[in-house]
C-alpha cells in the first residue's frame, strides 16, 4: 500500500508541474507586462483611428471646397456666354448644341457637368455623362434646382452647385453645377482603410516585440520577487546581480543593501543574545550553586547571601547599561542644554580625580559656550577616565583637557598606561568586547565603551583612539559645535599633541 502511494505521489508531480507552468503562463499575461501593453495598444489604437477619421473629414471638406469653386467658376463663365449669345441660338433646340460648345471649351473635368433648367425642362450637353443615380432618377435634379440657391453640398458622393442665372428675354434658368466625386472618395477610403489595416497590423508585430523586451526589462522584478521568497529567517545570504546603470539596477542594489543591513542586524541580534546569555550565565550558575549548598551555619549563610546580592547587584548594573544602549538610539533620548566648557571641564576633573590614587592632570581648558546633555557627556568622560585607571597604576599620569577646534568641541583622557595593541583596536567598541592580551582589569561585561560610543553618535559626534603598547593611550570625544561663542581663545596648561587620531605604531 504504501508502494502505491508512492507511485501515485510520483505520477501527480508532472500534472503538478504543467498547473504551475500554466499559472505562470496566465499570471504573465494578467501581469504589470500585459495590462502596460494592453492599454499602450488600445490608447494608440484609438489615437490612430481617430487620427484617419479626422484626415478623411478634412480630405471630403476640401474636395468639396475645391469642386464648389471649379463649378462656381464653371457657372460664372456660363453666365458670361449666355449674356453674349444672340437670343436666336437660346432656343430650346439649339441650347444644347450651345452648351455642348461651352463644355468643350471650359469644363475640363469629365466628372463635372453643367445642367440648365429653364420651366422645370433639363438641358444638358450632349456629351455629359450622367452618375447612374441620376440617370435612373433625374427628377432629383429638378428637386435640386428647387432648394436654395448658391448652395454647395453634397449627397451620394455628389457635389453640386445650384445658382440662378438670366436669360435673354426676361427669361430666368437655374444651373445645376454636379461634380461626381465618387471615384476619387472611394480611392480615399480604400487608402485610408489600406492605412489602418497596415497601422494594425505594424502594431501587433511592434506589441509582440514589445512584449520580449519589456519582458527581459521586468526580469529583475521577477527575480527580485523569487529572491524575496527564498529569503527566510536563518537564510539571508541571496542576493540579485546587478545589470546596467537604470533605474531597476538602481532598485536591484538598492534590494542587495537592504538585505547586507537586514544579515548585519540579524547576526549582530544573534551574537548579542548569544554574549548576554553567556554573561548572565555566569552569576545565575553561581547564585543557583551556592543556594543549592547552602546549609545551616548562620555564617555561611550570611555570606552566602553577600555573594547573592554581589551578583545579583552585578546582574541588575549588566541589565541597566542594555538598557542604556538601547534608549541611546532613540531621537528623544538626548536632553541638551547650554553648558559653559570653562566650568563644564573643571568639573569633569575634579570627578575624576576620586576614582583612583593616580597623578592625575588637566591639560587643556576650552573656553566657550557647548550645547549637549550634561549628564550623557559626563557618563561618556567618567567611563573614559575610569577606563584609565584599569589599565595604570599608582603614580601614572593620566590627563584631561577639553578645547574648540576646528567648529568642533574635543574632549580626551591621555593615560601613560600599558597601551592597546592594534588587534585590540579594531574591536575595542564592540559589545562585549575585552582585551586580548593581559589580565582582566575590569569585572564589567565589556559594555563600557560600547555605551561610549552610543553616547557620543546619540551627540551626532565620534570617538577617536591614539594608543601605543608601552606608552599609554588617548581616547577623543570629538562633538560638532552647535551655537558656540568661539571668540574666547583657549586656555592652554600644558602643549597637548597635535594629532589625536588613530594611527599605528
């Protein structure tokens, strides 16, 4: 039994491939490709039948312009002749051999014809041919005659000309001017249809190439949608290739950078849950050790509940400073105020000084006027100084001093200390992050100067470090000046170096 579901699991999996090849199919011709190309085909559809409507309008206007002024010309000319014709040869049976001189002569167009009616009588040269409308009905001639004079219209591809003329004898007659036009608006829309046809037909073959194009121009979109799916919460690693300078490949290393930050913040989550979890590991293994062997003796348990609450004090300082990293991103968290530097650094100092026996200086003293928050940029100071004195002994020299440079305001703590090597360097600020080489100074989790650092962005400032193994180091607070009153010079102590950037030994 289980070998036929198999095999019938096995036999449904082409039926299951040619349904999604066929959704595929049905969702490329209902895609952004289709509805784009399908309107761009009915808009320049319609743009072109109404483009031919309008020239063959316009074309009918002036064939019917320029044949009312040939018959117009051709009726006055007719009007002359008569006027200058002996009444004899007026007479009902020589007036069409009158008018068939007159056509010879003047008519040029075989399509046009002069027709006299005189007492609801035709006269017409003989040689004029008749259009078979009105050979099978000429009483429409004499409906004509009867509407309105200098009319021009047209009617049956007809257009005709009727004005009333004088003849000799008080006698009044009424020319019907026709020119059949017929020939000449069948040709126009045989051409004009030929056009439509040739513009349809140009715009399929044209829609078809504008379907692969577009289609190859869309294929980062699809990409870009198929690499959205295969991306999942432990796999950011796809990324799209980058072709051309437009502004799809703009979207495309646009996509690629948000997926780099997207890893870059996943992985960094990952490790920072990974580091807490091994800091707080530590003192929860060693309060649940010493409550697990906790016994009777009033002794042992009062000192068993001291180291409790040294951890559990060393927890909740871990707990505080996570959380300090994590308001420092936010915009609000910063409380900036007027400070005057004079004053401001005097006060760092005389702070400092209390954390530990060394020889302590200060170097510099800027004069002038900062905005920041007091608070935050004493935590960043005292954690600088504090981190001095870990790495000094009794009777080293460690300096502070603060100045405007630049449109900046700097502050440093100079030690004579062991130094930081360079590999130590390039991580000193990470999280967690402690010296590779001696012995543990501090019995913090290595947040110190990650705080720092938050502090110091959360100012719009940076940090910069100048250390050499041996010879000490100096950290740089370097802030942009915001409303400074920099016509105060600064007050020098003691030279301090020229270059506080970081370099290598």
């Amino acid at each position: 039994m289980q070998q036929a579901r198999i095999m019938r699991t096995n036999s449904l999996k082409p039926k299951r491939l040619r349904i999604k090849q066929l959704r595929e199919w049905g969702g490329a011709f209902v895609g952004v490709r289709s509805r784009l190309l399908v309107w761009y085909f009915l808009l320049t559809l319609c743009i072109t039948l109404i483009s031919v409507w309008a020239t063959f309008k316009i074309f009918c206007e002036l064939e019917q312009q320029q044949a009312g002024q040939r018959l117009q010309r051709d009726i006055s000319a007719l009007e002359q002749r008569i006027a200058q014709t002996n009444p004899s040869e007026l007479a009902p049976n020589v007036l069409a051999d009158t008018l068939e001189q007159f056509t010879q002569s003047q008519v040029n167009d075989p399509n046009e014809a002069l027709i006299l009616v005189i007492e609801n009588q035709l006269y017409l040269a003989r040689s004029t041919k008749l259009p078979p409308v009105l050979r099978e009905n000429p009483d429409q001639i004499l409906q004509w005659a009867q509407s309105s004079p200098r009319s021009s219209v047209q009617e049956d591809y007809i257009i005709r000309v009727v004005q009333p003329i004088q003849m000799p004898g008080q006698r009044t007659a009424i020319v019907v001017g026709l020119c059949d036009a017929t020939l000449r608006y069948q040709m126009g829309e045989k051409t004009l249809a030929l056009v439509v046809q040739v513009t349809i037909t140009m715009m399929i073959l044209f829609m078809a190439i504008a379907w692969f194009t577009a289609g190859r121009i869309l294929a980062p979109l699809r990409q870009l949608s198929e690499t959205a799916q295969m991306i999942t919460e432990t796999d950011l690693s796809k990324r799209m290739s980058v072709q051309g300078t437009d502004e799809i490949a703009d979207l495309t290393l646009t996509f690629n950078q948000m997926l780099d930050r997207l890893q870059a913040a996943f992985t960094s989550q990952q490790e920072f849950i990974k580091d807490v979890s091994h800091e707080l590991r530590t003192p929860i293994t060693i309060i649940q050790g010493h409550l697990e062997l906790l016994g009777d003796d009033p002794e042992e348990r009062q000192a068993t509940v001291a180291l409790v609450r040294d951890e559990l004090k060393r927890m909740n300082r871990f707990v505080n400073d996570l959380l300090l990293l994590m308001r420092a991103e936010r915009p609000n968290f910063l409380r900036p105020s007027a400070i005057d530097l004079d004053s401001f650094t005097q006060e760092l100092f005389a702070k400092a000084r209390g954390l530990a026996p060394r020889n302590w200086k200060l170097e510099a003293i800027g004069r002038g006027e900062i905005v920041c928050d007091r608070q935050r940029l004493t935590q960043v100071v005292m954690n600088l100084a504090q981190n001095a004195t870990q790495y000094t002994q009794t009777g080293d020299a460690i300096a502070i001093g603060s100045a405007i440079v630049n449109g900046t305001v700097q502050f440093w703590v100079r030690d004579t200390g062991e130094g930081i090597s360079l590999e130590d360097q390039e991580r000193i600020f990470d999280r967690f992050a402690r010296g590779l080489e001696g012995e543990r100074r501090s019995e913090g989790a290595g947040l110190g100067l990650s705080i720092v650092q938050a502090l110091i962005k959360a100012h719009g400032g940076s940090i910069e470090l100048f250390s050499r193994l041996g010879e000490g180091s100096t950290f740089t607070v370097i802030l942009p000046q915001q409303r400074l009153d920099t016509s105060l010079p600064v007050r020098p102590i003691v030279p301090i170096r020229q270059s506080l950037s970081k370099k290598t030994p």
